[in-house]
C-alpha cells in the first residue's frame, strides 16, 4: 500500500515538473508554473522520506535528514530575498553548480557501495558502473565550471588562459575516458584511488573548461552548464530508480540543451566555437578602424524629442540591471504612453548576463510583456520608430557585427537600431562593454550620448517630461 502511495507521490512530481515547465514558457504563468514544480517536488521528497523502504527497511535518521532540509531552506530563502536582480545570473550559477555537486556526491556514495558489495561476492554490474562514472565525471564538471561561471559574473574571477589550453583541456578529457573506461571493463573497483583521481581531474577539467570563455559567451555558457547538471541528476534517478529525478533530470538536461542551441543561434556562432573561439574575453578587442568623435545630448532636449515623438523603442541592457532602474523605466514609459507616445522594448536574445535576463527584469516591474519584441520584430519596427532609447545595452547594438568583418562579433545578428531617426545612448562612460569591443554606434551621425547612472537619467528625464 505504501509503495503504490509513494509511485502516485512520484507520478504527481514529474507530472508537476512538466506543467510548470510548460508555464515557464511565459510571464504572466512562470510564477505560478514555479510554485506548481515546487510543491510536487515537496511531495516527492516528503513521499521518499516516509514511505520508501528497501529490504523491508525505511530511510530513518529523520534527525538529519530534516535538519539538512531546514538549513538548506533557510539558507536557500535568505539568498534569494536578498539577492538583487543584477546578481540573478551568478545566483542561477551558483545553484546550479551545487546541483551538480549532488549528482557526482551520489555518484561517490554508490560507487563506495557497489565496491563494499563486489568484496562481499556480489556481482558486478557495468551498466551500474558506467552510470556511476557518467553522472561523477558531468556532475562535478558542472559543479566547478559553474563556480568560475559565478565568479566571473560577480568580477571576482579574471578570464585565463594559455596557449595550447585547449589540447591541454582534451588531454585530460582523455584521461578522464581512459581510467573510467580502464575501472568499468577490469570491474576494479577496489582501485578507489583511481575513482578519486578521476574526480580529481573532473574538477580541474571544469575550471579549464571555463576560464578562457569570455563575457560575452557567458549566456551560453551557463545553459550549457545547466543541461549538464540535468543530464547527471537523471543518472541518479537511473541509479536509484527513481521517476522523479529522472524525469526532472531530463527535463532540465534537454531545456538547457535547447536553449544553448538558440543562444549560439541568436549569436551566428556554432557551439564549438563558443567553446574554443573564447569571444569575449579581455583580449579582445576591435579592429582597429578609426571611429572619429562622438557628440552628447542633454537630459532637456532627450525629454523634448521623446515627448513629441510617435514611436520609442527603449533598449534594456545590464547598465539597466546594474542601477536598479526597471521601475522609474517602467514609469518613463507608462508616462510617454500617456502622452500618446506608443513606447515598446527591443529584446536581444543574448542582452544581459542569461538568457531571459531583460525579460525577468522588467516583468519585476509589471511591464506589459505585448510591450517586450524580440529581435526580429524590434528590427522590423526601427526604420519606423522615431527616438530609441539604449539604458546600458553594447554589444547587442554594435553595427560592427554586421559591418565589420576585423570584428570578433562579426556575423552576430544585432538590433538594428541604427535605422531610427534619432538614437540615444545611455551609458556611464565611453568603456566598452562586456565583451571589451568598441562600439561603433556611437560615432554615427544620428547618436547621441546620455552619460550618467540610469536610474539617475530616467528620473530626470520624467522630471523634466511631466513639466513639459
């Protein structure tokens, strides 16, 4: 009776799993497709604690198996009120890296057990053994590549590499396969030491794996890494038979998968060159093409222009996260919108620091979402817009990308906002983005730059419309 209680706990956690994947898909549902996912990933935890039982044996040590799961909710719920939305990305990181870390931790576990086993005289299995390896190998890749990813995010970790870094990454790759390979034909699984080099090696293969990819690849980067910590949590569930972690495993390893697919497509580039072409980083540089000067517009006239504008298109990139300014944003735009200005967002695929980061950020600040275009549609809509306003956007604007072939963003598809009639630029200084590439947007005839904090220009700036 129990058993069959605990397979409807199972069946109703992937069940839930996938409905709130689904209303993932969109804003006005994500919160509540979150909570659903939540709640029956509660019930399959609450279900295995009490009802689970092996060899007539039950789970116990409810000691500390409950103090593990308060401290771990209320470490889990403080970071994420604390956590400011310009942080989200190195949170996103961070959680996924300790995801990671639980698959190969299992991995470890059962590997110790399938050993004390094989000495006892049971028979090995290599299936067992080759899952064993699989979810150690990928889950700590994932949990120290996704620890450089976060602090990379967070600037406390430079991007490094050297030459022949690439060949050093797939020798011990290599290496990794070939004792893997060597333990699950010989069945030697007395050789532990030979496990924990191959743990070992995992974990300097992640932080290799990282550190050379620059900035500007970051996105891929981390739903990359998100799909390998699903991949390695449905080896567990394949381990202990479990629906659930395979269910949700699967879900989460192919909408990493998936996403990584459409964040190289957003960007014209294949993976593999994401992964060796290291673009991004503080090397690189422009091409060398002489961009001429720039010239400034003041907070006054940026308001007038606005005003009396038909169509504005407002850019959101990280210098909008930074300042915190998606609510006085959404205020200048309910303002315009007032004055007869019809006002929309132009989306980059790729803006920010993840995928989804402009969209989360201005959901926060109960933008309308028909209000948020994506690339194609923005682009489709900027030879008939009149002011575009960019708040901290770079790369994603740069005409370079579609000019300049001496440009490491060359064939990246881009916002076309060169094609409106007037361009403003929000940004604190001439400094290139995050990709260290020098936009050549800002040298163009119809640009002009706002130099300031955004939060601090966009107040002004609906000080000064509500006056006009």
């Amino acid at each position: 009776m129990e058993l069959n209680i605990l397979i409807i706990c199972y069946l109703i956690g992937s069940v839930t799993f996938i409905i709130g994947l689904k209303m993932l898909s969109h804003p006005e549902s994500a919160r509540k497709g979150n909570l659903i996912a939540a709640a029956g990933m509660a019930v399959s935890i609450l279900g295995t604690i009490f009802l689970y039982e092996e060899e007539g044996l039950k789970l116990g040590n409810y000691t500390w198996i409950f103090s593990a799961l308060i401290i771990g909710t209320i470490l889990g719920t403080m970071a994420a009120k604390r956590v400011k939305m310009t942080a989200m990305p190195e949170m996103v990181s961070l959680f996924n890296g300790m995801g990671g870390a639980c698959a190969a931790l299992i991995s470890i576990v059962e590997f110790d057990h399938l050993s004390h086993q094989i000495q006892a005289g049971a028979t090995a299995d290599r299936g067992i053994l080759l899952i064993i390896f699989a979810g150690l190998i990928i889950g700590t890749v994932s949990f120290s590549g996704s620890m450089v990813a976060w602090g990379k995010l967070n600037g406390k970790i430079k991007d490094f590499s050297f030459n022949g870094q690439h060949i050093v990454n797939l020798i011990i790759f290599g290496v990794i396969i070939a004792l893997s390979a060597y333990l699950i034909i010989s069945l030697d699984t007395a050789a532990s030491t030979l496990f924990y080099v191959i743990f070992a090696l995992s974990i300097v293969y992640g932080l290799f794996f990282v550190f050379p990819i620059g900035g500007a690849d970051m996105p891929v980067v981390i739903s990359l890494l998100n799909s390998f910590t699903g991949v390695a949590a449905a080896f567990g569930g394949f381990l202990y038979d479990n629906p659930v972690m395979l269910t949700g495993g699967i879900l989460v390893g192919s909408a990493g998968t998936i996403l990584t697919i459409l964040m190289c497509k957003a960007m014209n580039r294949p993976l593999s060159n994401v992964l060796i072409g290291s673009f991004g980083g503080s090397s690189a540089g422009s091409s060398g093409k002489e961009q001429g000067a720039y010239k400034e517009i003041s907070i006054s006239d940026s308001a007038v222009v606005m005003s009396y504008a038909k169509r504005v298109m407002i850019v959101p990139g990280y210098g909008l996260a930074v300042a915190q300014a998606q609510h006085v944003c959404h205020e200048l735009e309910k303002l315009l919108s007032d004055k007869g200005v019809e006002v929309n967002y132009a989306i980059h695929p790729v803006a920010g620091r993840m995928p989804g980061h402009m969209n989360v950020l201005l959901a926060e600040a109960d933008v309308d979402y028909a209000r948020l275009l994506e690339m194609e549609q923005a682009n489709e809509e900027f030879p008939m817009t009149d002011v575009v306003l960019i708040l901290g956007a770079n790369d994603v604007v740069n005409p370079a990308a579609k000019t300049d072939p001496g440009s490491p963003i060359y064939g990246m598809p881009v916002l076309d906002v060169e094609l409106a009639k007037l361009v403003i630029i929000n940004k604190r200084s001439m400094n290139p983005g995050y990709a260290g590439i020098e936009n050549e947007l800002f040298f163009q005839p119809k640009s002009s730059m706002l130099f300031g904090d955004a939060k601090s220009v966009l107040q002004q700036l609906v000080t000064e419309i509500k006056t006009l």
